[in-house]
C-alpha cells in the first residue's frame, strides 16, 4: 500500500521506505478479507446472474440471483466500515438464504446436482468464518454484574477547588498591584510633564 502512498506524494516529500506492523487485528483482518469477497462476489451475481445459474442448473432464476448479488455488495460495504459487526450478521442472514436457495436446486432432474452440493460446502464453510468473525468484533461490554465506578467526591482539580480558588485571589491581588503601581507611574509622568512645561518660558 505505500507504494501507491508514495505515487501521489509530490516533489519534494519523503518517500516511504518499508511499511510497520499493521495495527488490525486478525479478527479485523478476516473481516476485511470477508467484505472484499462479498462485494466480489455480489459484483460477479448482479452482472453474470446467467453464468452463475447455468453452473449450478437453475436457469430462469437470473432475478433472483441480481438481487442476492446487490445484497451481498451491501453486506460487504458495511462489513468494510466502521459497522463491521452488523454487515457480518448481515452475510450470516446472507448465507442462511443462499443455502435455502441453492437446496431448493437440489433435485432429482438437475443434472448439476455435484455443483449445488460443492457450492453448499463452500457456503457452510463461509459461514462459519462469518459468524466466527461476528464473534470476534462485537462491541465488548462489562459484565451485568460488574461494579460501576462512581466519583461523586471528584471536582477534577488535583489539587480541590479551594487550591484554585486562592490561585485566582493571588492572580487578582497581582493584576491590581500592578494596574495601581502602572497608575502612580503615569501619574509621576504626567507631573514631571506639567513641571517641565511651567520652566518653558
């Protein structure tokens, strides 16, 4: 990915040499790897519904396959943004529908009856990443029986409030010793002027 970083960097920055450790976690990663394969896969659905059809001895269900196809390209684009958890219980729904469907092509006259059943493996198999990687992301949350932490005695100054409360005395006391030691000092400047003016002659 820095390699492309430093494509659209302009003259004069600092290239990137070699890339850090990445800060995702494998949870987050197989998330990742999941929304990418479900947008990939909802593109090839909503595209070529004929293909995937003919493949697997359905032909005449193209609708059904587009809309299962917009679902999925859905599902990856949340699972791809910061509601991971939710587009993964999304692809689980996802994949509970698309074993419906392709076990209703599981019949007798089907001639490719070996594809529909390859595909339900990859399916199971799918899902059970699916629902490992909902698992792994959702949003912790203490326990019920977990002590909340309650500061009612905290003010949030360190030092109590009545350490602030002296600080800002001393602050006035200064600002008005000096506002009187600046009023004396224009004062003795402005008799020296008014003496300075009488010895003109």
């Amino acid at each position: 990915m820095f390699h492309f970083s430093n494509i659209v960097r302009t003259k004069g920055d600092p290239k990137i040499v070699e890339g850090g450790p990445s800060l995702k976690q494998p949870a987050d990663q197989l998330a990742r790897a999941l929304g990418w394969f479900s947008i990939g896969l909802g593109v090839v659905e909503l595209f070529a519904p004929r293909r995937v059809t003919h493949t697997l001895g359905m032909e005449g269900h193209e609708t059904l396959v587009r809309t299962f196809g917009l679902r999925e390209i859905m599902a990856g684009i949340m699972t791809l943004s910061v509601e991971k958890n939710a587009g993964l219980w999304a692809r689980i729904g996802g994949d509970g529908l698309d074993a419906a469907a392709l076990l209703s092509g599981l019949t007798s006259d089907n001639p490719k009856k070996g594809n529909i059943a390859l595909a339900l493996l990859m399916v199971g198999g799918i899902a059970m990443l699916d629902y490992r990687a909902a698992q792994d992301t959702k949003p912790r949350r203490p326990p019920r029986d977990a002590r909340r932490r309650l500061y009612p005695n905290r003010s949030g100054f360190p030092k109590g409030i009545e350490s602030v409360r002296t600080a800002a005395r001393q602050i006035a006391a200064h600002a008005k010793t000096n506002d009187m030691t600046n009023d004396k000092t224009n004062d003795m400047t402005n008799e020296v002027k008014q003496g300075d003016e009488r010895r003109v002659p």
